[in-house]
C-alpha cells in the first residue's frame, strides 16, 4: 500500500488523482495508493502515528526520514519490522519467512 506525502522534498505536489496518475503511467504500480497524508508533525495521521510508535529507525528516531520507509504488519495488527528506504521489495519478500 502507498500513501503520497508531500513533507519529503516536495516530490507529491500534486492532487491525488495526479499523483496516482503519475505512478501508475512512470513506474506501472499494482498495489493500492491511499489519499496523500501527513506522516510527520502535528498533522501525521493516525496510522503513520501508531507505526512510529511502534517500531522506530535503527538509529532510535520514530519520525520518517524519507519517503519509501515500509512497515510490515502482521496479521494480528502488530508492527512487526520497519525497513529503511533503501530496502528492496525483494530484501523484504526474503526475510518474510522470519514472520510467517
């Protein structure tokens, strides 16, 4: 799931029709795009609130640094890890065995 946030470099400006168009026509996305949000500050939503809590970086810091931060969550609602930007869908894919 993606959730556009305009707080990392201005890099989401548009409308959220604009932004799914953009993804879907660039880079052929195939998962679901939720309306653009707030995950830092006073504005973050709920949701970008309870993952923060939950699991912060590796370095101690729950706020996100950059965009294309991933969470996994298990079945149960539980955060189970928080990967930086960098990780790969495939690094992710690899170390889900460890939580099945």
């Amino acid at each position: 799931m993606a959730f556009p946030c305009n707080q990392f470099g201005a890099q989401e400006p548009g409308s959220n029709e604009e932004i799914l168009e953009f993804a879907a026509g660039k880079y052929d996305v195939n998962f679901p795009m939720f309306s653009k949000i707030e995950v830092n500050g006073d504005g973050a939503c709920d949701l970008y609130k309870f993952l923060k809590a939950a699991k912060a970086d590796d370095e101690g810091n729950a706020d996100i640094a950059w965009n294309f931060t991933k969470f996994l969550v298990d079945r149960k609602g539980n955060v189970a890890a928080r990967f930086a930007p960098q990780t790969t869908p495939e690094e992710i894919a690899a170390a889900l065995p460890d939580w099945l």
